[in-house]
C-alpha cells in the first residue's frame, strides 16, 4: 500500500517508478515538522490496535480482559494510579514500570506465598508502603522499585496513559508517542494555507527543502551532464540559483516587494530569504497576501523553467508577472477576501496594485536590489 502511495506521490496517476526526491519518513512527519502529513500504515496500525486493546484492558475484569493486558506492547509505557491498591492484581497488573511483581521476584527466587488472588493493598498500611510478612529480603531492589511510587490519599485505582492529558489511550496519542518526530520548521505555516492551490504550496515545500528536481539534483544522481540554468544561461542549475538568484527570478521578486514597497534583499539561499520575509513583509500588507505570493513566485518560476526546458516553450517575465498578480487575485475571492482583509480592503485598497497587475523593476533594479 505504502509503495502505491508513494508512487502516486512521486510519479502520478499511472503509478510507475518515479525517482523519490524526499525520504518516506520525512514524507510522513506533520506539515510543521517538515512532511506533508501523511502517516505510515503501520505507526497507524499499531497505534490503532493499542486504543483498541486499551479498551478492552480497562473496561473489563473478564479472561480475555486479562489476556490483552498482558500482551500489550504497551505495557512499558502504561502506569498506574494508586490508591488503595485493592483494584491492582499483586501477580498479574503491569504496576511496577509496566510488570508485575511476579516478574521481577521470580528470576531472584520463588515466592513461598501464593500470590495469585493478593492485590497491592497487600502492600500498603496506613497509605504508605509496607513489607508484608511473607517479603524475602532477595527481592530488596524490587522494593527499591516499588517505594519509588506514589500510593494513597482517596481515590480509585486506575490504569492511566502518560502521554495524553486526559490518562486513557487514543490512537492520536499512541501514534503521537511512537511514530518518529522531527524538528518544527517555521515555514510550514507560509507555504501550507487554504488559500493558495496544494500544487503550489508542493512546489514550495520540495525548494525549502533543496529537493527540488534541479539540474544540479540530477546530476548529483548521474541523471544528467550539464547543469546550466535554462532561464539565465548564466549559472548552474541549483535549487537557491533557480528560485532566488538567477537574473529571471531576481526580476519576478524585486517587481514583486517594490510593488508591496519593500526592497529585495540580498540572500544566497531561500529559506533565509524566507526567514526575512517572514520579519520584515511590509507594514500594512496582511501576512496571508506575502504567502500566498511567496509560493506563487516559486510556483511561476518553476513552471517557466519546465515549460523552456522541455517544450521551448518562453514566457516573457512581464507576462508572468501578470500571470503572478492573476494567480493571487484568484486565490482571495469572495468570503475568503473579507476574511483576510476585513474591513482594510476599502480603506487602503490593498487590491490595487494586484487588479493593475505588477509592473517590472526599472533597468537595473532586478541585481541592485
């Protein structure tokens, strides 16, 4: 199932063989963490079968109650609240960092007590803990083990699951618990928004990452020779180059922030540039429109470098600075404008530089800026 999804992802609809430009575990973190939220089929599944099995565990007394419980791959992570302790089994509950005391006692000697039927109240005197007759100084640093528990005060005993607030067991927490975890980036919020088309928002998503397919990815994997920028023909086809420093995109973004009246600044690769758009995008202009704008940019160029590099097809940069400025009148329409701008939009005309479209740099500005 996995390699169907991943061949959709990577190669479309036909799922054939496609060259997989982000590893599947990076692919499966949430949006803020990098990925595109997708999770593996089996975290899911055992996440899924943990809540199921807690269920049955804490909702029952029954055989098969008692079976599951003891079979949980949960069990190192559950822990128990204790009270009186009469609702723990001695031999049988995981209360003692997720096993119970005839695990640990047995492999240093056997018990000459029956525990079988004892509960933890056994245990306990005067809500604290306390040796029974029967204990055999062998199993000392068991009871090392058990005095480092809490026990007493009113209350019912109840099997909990640290990792949730409320204690019981979800497949969201269990999958939060075991799947692996990345580190937040902070641009995930500029590229992922219901306002601008998911192909776009990829496009950016593969650039921030440096995964784009660029010439110089490609020849990184043997797939290519030259590596030469098909917009500038003057620089090697990298993912910063591409997006951010090549003469065409320099154009597309200093017409762009001139417009929004900000300057362009000077960043070699693009998610410092973000970084600074992201403190600096000018004073009276939402932070929606520079996102939406941000990934349109990205998207136009990388649909301009496609359509030269294998249909030579050439799109003049003032023709995709209109197509940029028609890209994000569309993406704000309606309800979803109000939204955004509320009652700004008739008092400073935000819109007008947009309905107008975005006029290029004077001669020169694209590399001084």
């Amino acid at each position: 199932m996995e390699k169907a999804i991943r061949a959709f992802i990577w190669g479309g609809p036909s799922l054939k063989w496609a060259l997989n430009h982000v590893s599947w575990l990076k692919v499966c973190l949430p949006k803020e963490e990098g990925g595109l939220g997708l999770k593996r089929i089996g975290d899911w599944s055992k996440a899924a079968l943990g809540a199921r099995f807690w269920e049955v565990a804490v909702g029952s007394k029954s055989f098969w109650a008692d079976w599951v419980s003891k079979r949980l791959w949960i069990r190192p992570q559950v822990q128990y609240l204790i009270f009186s302790g009469e609702g723990i089994a001695i031999g049988a509950d995981p209360w003692i960092h997720g096993h119970n005391l005839l695990e640990l006692i047995t492999p240093l000697s056997s018990p000459t007590a029956d525990l079988t039927n004892l509960s933890v109240a056994e245990l306990i005197r005067q809500e604290k803990w306390h040796k029974p007759g029967w204990w055999d100084p062998n199993w000392d640093t068991v009871w090392s083990q058990i005095t480092e528990l809490e026990c007493g005060g009113p209350g019912v005993d109840t099997l909990i699951w640290p990792h949730s607030i409320s204690g019981a067991l979800s497949t969201t927490s269990a999958w939060e618990f075991f799947r692996n975890a990345g580190a937040k980036v902070k641009w995930a919020k500029w590229i992922w928004q219901k306002y601008q088309p998911i192909k776009f928002s990829a496009c950016a998503w593969l650039a921030l990452q440096g995964k784009t397919p660029t010439l110089e990815q490609l020849q990184s994997k043997g797939l290519v020779r030259g590596t030469s920028c098909c917009l500038c023909q003057s620089g090697s086809e990298s993912v910063d180059h591409l997006f951010l420093n090549c003469s065409f995109s320099a154009y597309l973004w200093a017409a762009v922030l001139r417009k929004m009246g900000a300057k362009r600044p000077r960043h070699p690769q693009l998610p410092s540039f973000l970084e600074w758009l992201d403190k600096n995008f000018p004073v009276g202009v939402p932070k929606a429109i520079m996102q939406v704008v941000f990934v349109t940019v990205i998207w136009s160029i990388w649909k301009e470098r496609c359509q030269r590099r294998f249909y030579s097809k050439e799109t003049h940069k003032s023709a995709v600075l209109r197509l940029i400025s028609l890209y994000v009148q569309i993406a704000f329409q309606g309800k979803e404008l109000r939204e955004v701008w509320g009652s700004e939009i008739k008092k400073k005309g935000m819109m007008e530089g947009l309905n107008k479209g975005f006029k290029g740099p004077s001669r020169g500005a694209a590399t001084r800026e």
